[in-house]
C-alpha cells in the first residue's frame, strides 16, 4: 500500500504541496531547465499578444475603469489537430476594485475564446493550466514592451515574469523527492513512499503548468 505524503489534486488550480523548499535560485542562463523556462513563457506571450490582446483592449477599454493587476487562470485542453483549445479560466490574486473584477474577467473570456495556440513536441498529457499576470489597463508602450520581452534572456528581477509573479506550478525535485514550486512545470504533484513507512519515494507530476505575466520572462528559477 503506497504511504501518501503530498499531493496535488486535478482541479483547476490547488496547489496543496506540502512543505515546498524554502527560498529562490539564482538564474543561470546556460542551464536548460532556465532556457526551457523563458522559451515556454515567450511562446505563451506571443500568442496572448497575438491573438487575445487585439480582442480584449477595446473590451477592456470600454468596460473597465479600475487599475492595477489581475492573476488569471486558464485551463487548455489537446484538441484533435494538435493543438492546445481554450476550455475555461478563472481569477486569481487582484488588488482591482473588486466591482472591476468581474468586467474584466468577462472581457477576458470573450476574447480567449475559441482560441488555441500549437503543441509542441514536448508538451505531454491532455490539459495545459497557465496562470498569467496582467496589467490593467494594458500600457500604452505595450507593442514596445512586448518587443524588448520578446528579445529579452530572462534572468532580471524576481519571480516568474522578473516583476514578482509568483511560481504556481508545481515539479519534482530533490532527494529525498519533494513536491516544489516553479515557473514552468506540471500542475499537479504527488509523492508516495516506495514502501510502508519507507525513506525512498517516488514522484509523479501531471498535465502542462506555466505561469509568468504579459511583459516579463522569469527573473529566478523560482523553485519555492
């Protein structure tokens, strides 16, 4: 009988990992798991630039008169041709008025709807969670800032878009294996003892996680 000693549900988004390890790592631009990181965030920021921005500004412009920021959460799922499908999404953190969030979150939705963007030979499993930070309202500059991002190496300020977003996937590491927050990663975990009341331990992580924010790549390797 496998011991349970963290885990991670599929739902939308909880994050239950127990006792994640403590503290952020500086970037190291050579190291893969670093390049792989800014390479996911830079390919979901040109689609959100891409094909959702142009839909939601004038939304956004007409219906929203709060500022500051917004965490959204959306779920995807593997379409038949290959590709990842909008299928739902929710809010997260916000210091918006909370009478602004609710427009916001409905401008959001109508723009990403029937939207997808490409898998890629990595991507593994049926559902992909990102976790995204935006600004609101988007920035004048925004062309421009989306530009330097898109030249840009990561590795500057803190968090998951240099700017402080937090890390909200979840990825094996260490030994004894543990459950850790990242950048990229998966968007569920769970560790089990090999045997009853054993040291060794295996771990098993699920569908596609990535989280970040419209104008920034990761300033950390963000492991919590």
């Amino acid at each position: 009988m496998k011991k349970r000693i963290a885990i991670v549900p599929a739902v939308f988004l909880t994050l239950l990992v127990s006792s994640p390890a403590g503290g952020q790592s500086a970037p190291a631009p050579k190291d893969p798991r670093f390049q792989a990181t800014v390479g996911t965030q830079k390919r979901i920021n040109r689609y959100f630039h891409d094909v959702v921005v142009p839909k939601l500004k004038p939304c956004w412009d007409q219906r929203v008169r709060g500022q500051g920021t917004i965490e959204i959460q959306y779920r995807f799922t593997k379409s038949a041709n290959g590709r990842w499908a909008f299928s739902a999404l929710k809010g997260g953190d916000s210091n918006l008025p909370k009478d602004q969030q609710g427009p916001t979150l409905a401008c959001m939705a109508k723009a990403v709807s029937a939207t997808s963007f490409p898998a890629e030979k990595g991507d593994t499993g049926r559902s992909y969670l990102l976790v995204w930070e935006w600004p609101v309202p988007l920035p004048p500059d925004a062309d421009q800032q989306m530009a330097r991002m898109i030249g840009a190496s990561g590795g500057e300020g803190g968090g998951c878009d240099g700017r402080g977003a937090r890390a909200r996937c979840v990825t094996c590491s260490g030994s004894p294996l543990t459950c850790v927050y990242v950048c990229v990663g998966s968007d569920t975990c769970e560790v089990g003892a090999t045997t009853p009341g054993g040291f060794d331990s295996i771990c098993t992580e699920g569908g596609q996680c990535a989280s970040g924010g419209l104008f920034g790549l990761a300033g950390t390797m963000a492991i919590y």
